[in-house]
C-alpha cells in the first residue's frame, strides 16, 4: 500500500468537503454550497 506523499492529506481534505456539501445539502434552500463545483 504505497502512496505518493500527500495523499492522505489529499482524502481527507476531499471527505472534509463530502462531509460539508452533505451537511449543507441537508440545510439547502439552495441545494448544496458544492453542488456546482
């Protein structure tokens, strides 16, 4: 399980984002901050 330097990093920054977008979706009068992205 070798992973170029930074990956982890790189996940959890990306389930960070998941987390956000599904909690806002949640809220969402507009559907979700990161929908557009």
């Amino acid at each position: 399980m070798a992973y170029p330097p930074g990956t982890g990093a790189v996940l959890a920054y990306g389930g960070l984002a998941w987390l956000l977008e599904a909690l806002y979706g949640a809220y969402g009068a507009e559907g979700g901050l990161w929908r557009g992205c």
